[in-house]
C-alpha cells in the first residue's frame, strides 16, 4: 500500500513560528530587522535574498524529507503557481509541483497545450489541484460571478476538453461554457502523460464533477465522521461512472517531541492573536461548502484556547494562526503518526501536509513523523493486505 505525502509550499510569504502571527519571511510585510527573504545585511541594506530562493529551499528540504512533491497554492495575495513552478523543477530532481488554478481562467485547449510543453520539459513532475472558487468577494476579485453550480459546471466542461484535445486527435466539443472544433495537441505534446488530477470541492455540484475527472479527491481536514462520510460518497459517485476515486487530506500539524510542548506553541500562538485578525477570519462571505464546514467550528469566537478541541490530537483554531483551514492535528511525534494512520484507515490515500515554519517543519514531520506511519493496529492490516 502506498500513501503519497505532499509538503505545501507558502506562495504568500511564511511565519518564523506558528506562536506569532506576523509575516517575516517573504516581502509581503515590510522589511525589518530579522526577516528573511529578503533580509537585512549588515549595514542595513536588502540582501538581495529573493523569496523565491526560500520556496526552494523548502522544495528542497521536502525533497530530502520524503515527501513526493509540493502543493503550490493560489489566492489572490500569492505568486502565480504557473510561474513558480518550473522555478522550482530546476532545484530539485524528483520533486512534483502541484500547480492549483481555477480552470475557469484559462482557455482549455491553451492550457492542455501549455501542461504538455510542462511535462516535457520537467520529465512529468506536472500534478494539478483543480479549484473551482469559494465564491463571495475573493471570487469577484478575479472578475468571475459565475454561480457555484455553474462554476462546477463549467470546471467539468474544461475538463472534458482538456483531456479530449491530448488524444492527439481532432476533437470537437458543444457544451454550454466552452465549443472547440478539430483542436488536438500535436502528436510531439500529445505523447506526455496528462498531469494527475486533484480535485476540491465539497458540494454536491463538487461531487459530480470530481467523480468524472479528478485522479484524487482533496479535501481539508474535517471531523473524522465528517469525512469518512464525504469519501465514502465520493467514491460511490464515482463507482456508478465506472471508476475508482483515491481520496486525499490536506491538513496542518504540530508535532513536537511531547504532547505537552505542541500544546505549549498552540497555546502561545492561541494568545497572540490579535482582534484584526479575528475580525478578518469572522462571517467572510462564501458559498463554498468546505469553508462553511470549517467556520462552523467557530474559532473567531473562542476565547480560551481549549475550547477549540474537537477531538484527540484535533485543534480547529488553525486558521487564526495562519489562515487556510481550521482544523488541524497537535501533539508528539507519536500522536501524530497514529492520527494519520487513523485517517488512512478511514479512506485517505495521499495527504498534503503542512507545519509552521515551513521550512523547518518539512524536516521535522519528514524525518519524526512519516517514519512512525504504520505501526498503529488500525492501520498494519491495511499495509500487510498491499504486501
């Protein structure tokens, strides 16, 4: 049995620690003593460190850690994960870059053609994390104000072109969003494997659209109940099509040598936040279904640290610390593994991790965490099936 771990690169800047708020690695807030990326020389000059530099690094570091390659986020604050990534192919040597982009942007048979000229020019370290928009005003800052359903409907279409035009034969498409006639890769392009396919989306519209087109079925971290429920129905959609859906986890931790010192930082970081940034994470307008699971965990609204744990080694305050989801994993080394397997037990097959500080915890989970997989009883029996 194989499971996939993927580290997530920050494109908008990193914290040194998750125990403070602030952004001193990358120039996404101003340049001051003891930021990095760019940094400060000596005299007070810019040391012409680039954050770019940094994400390779990080590139790097996952590389050497285990992990099979990097999910390249994108929002409107971010650097273009189509750029950044053929960057980051020259730094490493295996390392995959999962570009997320909203199909919606793009014309389909422009961006088949630029995947392929992508995979041939990485050796096919190309993975894609379709994203369809969560709605709401960070929708409209793209100029798009398509509804939920027809954005779903209109990702299924560009999928449906996307993958027709790289069989290398005129192909001819009437839908509702997108019609092309005779468009093909050329046979040169057409010979590149197609990027696998990561899917978002927790709506039904989601659903449907995942089970026709997506590799992998990507979902934040939810309650356990929660999510065994959405894997178990998004493999049924896509067994009635014929097909067989592997399901992933994107997910935060913090693991620490002791239950206590993960709890420690999270208490820290916990105290830190500031009201602006609870204003900012509170009532945002959206009509993604995931993000209104992860707001119904009600962490703007905490006031003691404790009252955001839902479960064992489960923290849903994660998003005051750093944005992104909410829910995340805290405690040892040991913990963390075991919740891990606990979720491969129930239906994950690859998972995006994630710490803070990027860097530095892509070779703590790497090197602590990923070597204790598979010695919990609830997951050797899956593993020894596989063997």
């Amino acid at each position: 049995m194989s499971i996939d771990f993927y580290w997530r690169l920050p494109t908008h800047g990193c914290h040194a620690t998750i125990r403070r708020g602030s952004y001193d690695r990358g120039d996404w807030s101003p340049l001051k003593p003891g930021n990095q990326s760019p940094g400060l020389t000596p005299d007070g000059e810019d040391d012409g460190y680039r954050y770019i530099d940094h994400l390779a690094e990080i590139a790097k570091a996952a590389e050497l850690s285990g992990f099979i390659g990097g999910l390249i986020p994108s929002f409107p604050n971010t650097d273009d994960p189509w750029t950044i990534s053929p960057l980051l192919a020259r730094e490493t040597k295996t390392f995959r870059f999962m570009i997320a982009f909203q199909p919606g942007f793009l014309d389909p048979v422009h961006a088949a053609r630029l995947s392929a000229s992508l995979q041939r020019a990485t050796g096919g370290r190309t993975v894609f994390n379709i994203i369809t928009g969560g709605g709401g005003p960070s929708q409209l800052w793209w100029g798009d104000s398509f509804a939920h359903d027809d954005r779903y409907g209109r990702t299924t279409e560009f999928l449906d072109i996307f993958r027709g035009v790289w069989r290398g034969q005129p192909f001819d498409y009437d839908g509702r969003f997108y019609q092309v006639e005779g468009e093909h890769l050329s046979q040169l392009l057409a010979r590149e494997e197609i990027p696998e396919i990561w899917f978002s989306g927790s709506s039904d519209a989601a659903l449907q659209s995942a089970a026709k087109h997506a590799d992998y079925y990507l979902s934040w971290l939810e309650p356990y109940a929660q999510i065994t429920d959405k894997f178990a129905r998004v493999k049924e959609r896509t067994a009635e099509l014929g097909g067989e859906q592997k399901c992933a986890i994107r997910v935060d931790l913090v693991a620490r040598p002791t239950e206590e010192e993960a709890w420690h930082d999270i208490r820290i970081g916990f105290e830190n936040v500031s009201d602006a940034t609870r204003a900012q994470w509170r009532g945002q307008p959206t009509d993604s279904v995931g993000a209104s699971r992860q707001a119904a965990l009600r962490p703007t609204e905490a006031k003691r640290w404790e009252e955001l744990v839902v479960g064992k080694n489960l923290w849903g305050g994660f998003n005051l610390l750093r944005g992104g989801p909410a829910l995340g994993i805290v405690g040892s080394y040991e913990q963390c593994a075991e919740q891990l397997d606990e979720l491969i037990r129930r239906g994950a097959d690859a998972f995006i991790l994630a710490g803070t500080p990027h860097l530095e915890e892509a070779y703590r989970i790497g090197e602590e965490v990923l070597p204790l997989l598979g010695r919990t009883a609830a997951v050797q029996p899956l593993l020894e099936a596989a063997e």
